[in-house]
C-alpha cells in the first residue's frame, strides 16, 4: 500500500470535507460578534477560542478553509485548462511555434511568482477573483511546460506513428492518444501546484491583496493575529497549522501519485 498516496488523501479530504461542511454550518454564526468574549482561550463553548471581535475560530477556520482552498484550485484549474493545451499543441506542431511558446514560458518564469502575483492583484485590485486570477496566469506555463515535456517523446512512439498513417490529424491524436498517457504526470503536477497556489493565496491575503473582509481567509486570519500574539498565540498558531498541514497534505498526495503514476520522476 502506497503511505504516502493513502495519507495525503486523507489528510486533504478531512481538509476538503471541513471545507464544504462549512458552507452549510459552522460551530457559531460567523456574522455573530461578541466583544465581551473577545480572544478566550479553547474551552468548551469555543473549542479553538475566540478572536479579536469575539467571533469563533474554528468557525473561522473552517470557511476559511473554503475559501483558501477554493481559490487555490479555481486558480490552478485555470493553469491547467488554459497550459495543458497549449503545451500539447507546441509538442505536435514543434518547430518555431514550439519554440515562441517556450521563450513565452521564460519571460514569465524570470519573474519571483509571488512577485508577479503581487503585481498582477494590484494592478486588478485586490479580491479574491483577483488572487484567482494572477496565481492561475502563472500556472499557464508551469503545465504547458509540463504536458510539453511529457508528450515530445510520444511523438516518437509507435501507436502515435500508426495513428498518423491511419490519417489522424494532430490534435485528434493528441486528445486520444497522447494525453490519456500523460495525464499521470499532470496529475501529480496538480497535486504540486495546489500547494503552491495555497501558499500563494496566503500570502496575498496576508498582505491584503486576496480575499477581502468579511469573508474569512487563512491569511486574512493571520493577518489579523500578527498584532496579537502576545495576547493570544492561538490565534496565529491555529490558521499557520493548517496552512502547513494542508500544504504537506498536497505534497504527500504528490509524491504518492508519483510513485503510482511517474516511478522515473520524470515530472517537471
């Protein structure tokens, strides 16, 4: 039995379940403010305390897992759907269209990419769309790269050969024939680029350029915790815990996929 597949599934289902639990109850009323029980310690009533506005935290925690989590697939979502075909066409098509779209590729990784999401979301505004979307433009070439390298070497293989003579056209043989045999290796991408899209999304919202208020964040909620540690150490030590478990939960899953899918490591 794979340990690794079986734990990150595991530890990213309890993750993804609290997540949508959350969107129909939570502990407390999320809107319910009550200043005279502002930063309590973990007791019965509050089983993770309460925050600077008297407000539940693990109710807190459990929508910002929804949306933390949430933006970060939305985001790499949109990296696969825009970069996975791109990176099939440019193995088909090779030559200098090939070529434009990895110099393309370049540009964009010479940029930091939290620096680039940070210029992205200024430039559209802070929120959560905005996040969505300036994580998921740098996901475009991560998987067009990826699919790219996965699928030139089936160009050279024998069933690609034999469908060519039978009169297929490129795309139609890259839909049928090359992605089904790279679709573990951009699966195990995923699985990566989840957890960098989360730290992402974390970082944005931790310097106000994600998910804006009301509506919870783990990086809102560390945010908010950064003035209070002295106070109330829960309060940044319970958004941080998830946010390295869920992030360890991904790379788990990946290794495992990998294992599973890739058992040469050949993912970029």
């Amino acid at each position: 039995m794979n340990r690794r597949l079986l734990a990150g599934a595991l530890l990213a289902g309890a993750f993804a379940t609290l997540a949508l639990l959350s969107l129909v109850w939570t502990p407390a009323p999320l809107e319910q403010l009550d200043i005279a029980a502002r930063l309590q310690a973990p007791s019965a009533a509050h089983w993770l305390g309460t925050d600077h506005l008297g407000r539940d935290v693990l109710s807190l925690l459990m929508r910002g897992a929804a949306t933390s989590l949430g933006v970060a697939s939305l985001a790499v979502a949109l990296g696969a759907l825009v970069g996975v075909p791109l990176g099939l066409w440019a193995a088909a098509r090779a030559g200098w269209l090939d070529e434009l779209l990895m110099r393309g590729n370049d540009i964009v990784f010479a940029f930091p990419p939290l620096l680039l999401a940070v210029l992205l979301t200024t430039a559209l505004g802070p929120g959560a769309v905005s996040a969505i979307l300036a994580v998921g433009v740098f996901n475009i070439p991560v998987f067009a790269r990826v699919a790219r390298g996965l699928a030139l070497p089936l160009w050279q293989r024998e069933f690609v050969l034999a469908a060519r003579m039978a009169g297929k056209g490129r795309g139609r043989i890259s839909r049928e024939h090359v992605l089904p045999n790279v679709a573990g290796g951009l699966v195990v991408q995923l699985s990566l680029q989840l957890s960098l899209a989360l730290l992402a999304e974390t970082g944005l919202s931790y310097i106000g350029l994600g998910t804006q208020p009301p509506q919870p964040s783990w990086g809102r909620m560390l945010a908010d915790a950064q003035t209070l540690t002295a106070l109330s150490p829960t309060l940044a030590l319970f958004p941080g815990l998830a946010v390295a478990l869920a992030v360890l939960a991904f790379h788990l899953l990946a290794d495992g996929l990998r294992e599973r899918f890739d058992p040469h490591g050949e993912v970029r």
